[in-house]
C-alpha cells in the first residue's frame, strides 16, 4: 500500500479527532437541514450524512458522552427542520423541544447500530448504513402515532426520475438510495485506490439504474392506452384566514363568506374559460364552520336536551351553497355526534371531518380523520389527567376516525384524507387497500383537506406538499391538496406537481382530470407499493432489531469492563 492509500485510511480518524463528536454530528445536521426548504439544496443531501458517516467508519468516537452529543446533534436539525411547530401557539415551543428532543435519539441510534454492524459484524458501510437508516424511519412512521415528515426522501421531491422506484419500495427506498450514495462518498475519502473504484462505480451504478427506472416507468405509464375516459373539472379553494384559537362569531363567517365567495368566482371561470361546468368545489380542513351535529344511529335525542335546530343548521347551508354552485361540495368541517349519556344526559363527540353533499343538497358521505395530530387535537395522556386540557388552549380532544370513505362523484371516486395523514405511508396505504379489499373500489383520486395556515406561510407548507408527492407516486394515483393559506396543489400520479397555488393568498385551482375507467370486474393494484406495502422498509427494520439484540448482548457479556470505553468503541 502507498503512502497516498495510507494517509487516505487514516483520513477518519485524523477529522474525528480534530472535530469532535459534536462538531461532526452538528456539521451533518446542519448540511441536512440545508437540503430541506427553505433552503432547498436538495442536490446536498446525497452527501450530507458523509460527517455522521465518518463518525460510524472510526475505530473509536471521540470524546466523553459521545451518544449524548450525537443526540444533541440530532436535536439541532429537527429544531431547524420543524421550527415552524412553534408557530400556532406560545406553548408549541414546548412541543418543538420535546418533538426535537425525541426525535434526536434516532441519530444516536443511527450510529450506534450502524458501528455493531461495521465493526463487531463486519458489515460493509454502505450495506449497514443505510439499512439501518431505512429501519429507524420506518419506526420513526409508526412509533408515538407516527412522523415522516422530513425524510431526507422528501429532499428529492422535484426529481421525479429519482423518486420512481417508490412505486415498489415506498419513499424509504428513496432514503436508503441517499445513504447508499452518501457512504460510497465516505468510503471514497477514506479507502483504497482500488476500493475508490469500487464504491464509485457501485454508487454510480445504482443512482443510474434508479434514473433509468424512473425515467422507463414515467415513458411507459405515458405511453398505456387509457380509454375509455372520464373527465372532470375540480375547483380547489384556498382562503388565506389566518389560525388562531379564539372562537369569534364574526370570523367564523367571515371565513364562510371568502369561501363562499372564492366558489362562485370558482364556477363562473370555468364556464366562461369554455363552457364547461365544475364538477366538484372542494373546501380544506375545517373551513365550514358551521359544525355538523348528528344523532348517534338509532339514538335521537330528545328535543328538550338539544333542540332540533342544531341538526339541520349546516345541512341547510350546504343546500344553499350547492344551490347556488350547480354542483356537488366536499367540504372540511368539524362534527359531533350525539348520544345518550347518564341520567338524562347527553355525551358528545367531536371529529375533524369531511362531508360530501350532491349537487341537490343530499349528503352523500362523511369521513372522520383517522390519525389525529398530538397536542394539535388531543393530549396525549388527557384521558388520564383531564387537567392537562385546562393548560392549553385545546377545549377538548377529538374522536379518531374508524374507517376509510370512498367518495363518489358521478363515476370518479375519490379517497379523502385531512390534514398530516398523507405524512404517514403505512395509513394511506392501508385505506387504499380497505377499499380495495373490503369495498371493492379502486380511488381514482386522493385528496387532501389541510389547513396549514397555522404555520404562516413556512417551511412547512412545502415539506407538506413533498409527503402528497411521494404519495402519489407509491399509489400510481393523483393527488389533490386543498389548503387554508395553501399550498394547494395537483400532483399527477407520477409525482409531478402540475398546479401549484400562491401561499397565503386567497385564490383557487380549476383541475380537469381525465381518469382511465377500469374495463375488469374486480379493481387492479396499481402499483406495487399498493399491494404489498412497505415489506422494504420492515425488513430493515428488522435487521435494526438484530443489531440491537447483538449490542445489548455485547452489553451483557461486557458489563464488567469500563462502560465508558464500550460505549465509545460502538
């Protein structure tokens, strides 16, 4: 070996001892969050993990209590990353300290296993790492209700030829691809000449293939006869009515007054742009307020309890609003259900909804949201400690959902979802195949209800938007998103964003559609994402369990030497 391959092999632990844990952990960090909006140096993502990489491939972290610096390391990129969860409330600056603060262990963890399996397994860097990467995201999508959002996947939202294969592995193979590529830059400061070549071409190989795929699949998508076909016309409203948690009579309809107004103008442009009517005006999340009160099925309550007319005020103006529009509505908004509680009582619950009314005023589907937003909706623990609500600004806590909805508007059916439920693959997923499997309906469209004016025009509404991208892509089905203080947007099944609206302006998209009609008996997965879920991404998962069982083994078989230095080694 040559004194350059040398000097090279020893490159890690030269940085890593001049650096530092904690300057290595935050120097990732910080190039990570570059990748991310607002910034959106998205082409830096494939080698920002590289400080966090050099910290797994040397012998020995430097440093006393390097796993807590990695921790506080990871914290600073979620403090930059979600910043805007302060922005709703004051008290949300807890919650972005205890957000960050949990999800920070996932960078502990990252090179913690990540080093068994380098070091004690002999696992190869640019197999282990990303692995072990894809792993700890697809716990981070399921533990504590689930959160996705900002995977480094979704830096790579505006690629679309790179986000193909998400059609059969999910946005996780996305993430592990960005590992893949990130550890053979590692591996190329610090190898060999000859194992240059070898993580070179490995790394080239692969991102080429992925292009390659992407660029096939979007070409023989395009190129698929797609007849016959249904078209409709969707008109997307977004008012820009800044959130707050004060409950003033007159906002509520002045907030019902630029929606209804914005829909009108909405169904007039369409038919003087070419005659054509709308088919659907849809609102976000809770933009009508009126609430929808409704009896328990088969438990009418009696009039002396609650008067009649709190169950047919916002039929009545849905009525009036398709009236007015000729067409029909899906509009967010919030709902109670009553039903007999003790002693003469009632017992109300509460869901964040959305309610589909024809054209003739005659309501034709309801969708309670599933996955509920902690702090947001609910506390967590409230059930136990009532006393916790009374801290906050929430009055009380949302009912969950219990099944999906398909939609239909005349032969085109769609699959609503409201708010951070498209940030979680697994649940858009799992209602695609209930209607699949349990209904026997394909959606022909996903729409997402949100309302993201809470956020004041951040980072946020585009790390919202990149979740809808992806999908889109995994499902093989457009996407609509309608928005308060937006982003509203068409993305089309391959992930290209073809309409896109103005933050925090008041306006609306008129989206024509052309969807294919089905000619078979039963409905088609469309891709194979939708059949067979994220076995990817579990399997690594699964592999991250291993390892931890290999160190808390090790752990074991060691507990008598200095913990220190075995927490150092890895």
């Amino acid at each position: 070996m040559n004194s350059a391959s040398i000097n090279s092999a020893h490159l890690p632990a030269r940085l890593t001892d001049r650096l530092s844990t904690l300057g290595l952990g935050i120097a990732g960090s910080v190039l990570c969050w570059l990748a991310f909006p607002p910034v959106s140096w998205s082409w830096l993502a494939w080698i920002a993990p590289v400080p966090w990489l050099l910290l797994v491939r040397t012998e020995t972290l430097p440093g006393r209590r390097p796993y807590w610096k990695l921790w506080l390391s990871g914290m600073v990129f979620w403090l930059l990353a979600v910043h805007w969860i302060r922005l709703p409330h004051p008290l949300n600056h807890l919650a972005l300290l205890a957000l960050a603060g949990y999800l920070g262990i996932y960078l502990s963890l990252f090179v913690a296993l990540s080093r068994i399996g380098l070091h004690q397994l002999k696992i190869p860097l640019a197999i282990i790492a990303p692995v072990v990467w894809t792993g700890l995201d697809y716990i981070r999508a399921h533990f504590l209700t689930g959160f996705l959002m900002g995977s480094l996947a979704h830096t790579q939202y505006q690629s679309p030829r790179v986000i193909q294969i998400a059609d059969l592995v999910g946005e996780y193979g996305v993430t592990f691809l960005i590992i893949f590529i990130a550890a053979c830059v590692t591996e190329i400061i610090s190898s060999s000449r000859k194992e240059k070549l070898i993580y070179g071409s490995s790394a080239l190989a692969l991102l080429a293939g992925t292009i390659v795929y992407g660029h096939q699949k979007q070409l023989d998508l395009a190129l698929q006869t797609k007849s016959p076909v249904v078209q409709q016309r969707i008109a997307l409203i977004q008012g820009n009515t800044l959130a707050d948690w004060k409950s003033d009579p007159a906002k509520q309809q002045s907030i019902m007054d630029e929606y209804w107004k914005l829909s009108l103008d909405a169904v007039k442009t369409s038919r003087e742009r070419d005659g054509r009517a709308v088919d659907l005006v849809v609102w976000p999340e809770t933009a009508f307020r009126q609430t929808l009160w409704m009896a328990e099925e088969g438990n009418q309550p009696q009039s002396e309890l609650v008067h009649e007319s709190h169950f047919t005020a916002a039929q009545e103006i849905l009525t009036e609003l398709t009236k007015q529009l000729g067409c029909a509505v899906l509009v967010g908004i919030d709902r109670v259900e009553v039903a007999p509680g003790d002693e003469e009582t009632l017992s109300y619950r509460g869901f964040n909804s959305s309610v589909l009314v024809d054209k003739f005023g005659e309501t034709l589907a309801i969708y309670d949201k599933m996955h509920l937003v902690p702090f947001g909706e609910f506390i967590p623990f409230a059930d136990w400690f009532p006393v916790l609500y009374q801290l906050t600004p929430l009055s009380g806590g949302a009912e969950s959902g219990k099944r999906p909805v398909a939609m239909t508007v005349g032969e085109v059916v769609y699959s609503p979802n409201i708010c951070y439920e498209t940030v979680v693959p697994h649940l858009i997923r799992q209602q695609f195949e209930h209607l699949m499997e349990v209904e026997y309906v394909r959606p022909d469209i996903l729409i997402n209800l949100t309302n993201d004016a809470w956020y004041w025009g951040s980072s946020e509404l585009d790390m919202h938007l990149a979740c809808s991208v992806f999908r889109a892509v995994e499902m093989r089905t457009p996407v609509l998103i309608t928005a308060n203080g937006g982003l509203s947007a068409h993305v089309d099944d391959f992930g290209h964003i073809v309409a896109l609206s103005l933050r925090q302006k008041p306006e609306f998209l008129l989206v024509d559609l052309d969807i294919p009609q089905d000619s078979t008996s039963l409905p088609v997965y469309p891709s194979f994402y939708a059949s067979q879920g994220d076995w990817f991404a579990a399997l690594c998962m699964v592999c991250c369990v291993v390892l931890a069982v290999v160190a808390a083994w090790n752990w074991f078989m060691d507990r008598g030497s200095n913990p220190r230095d075995a927490s150092r080694r890895g």
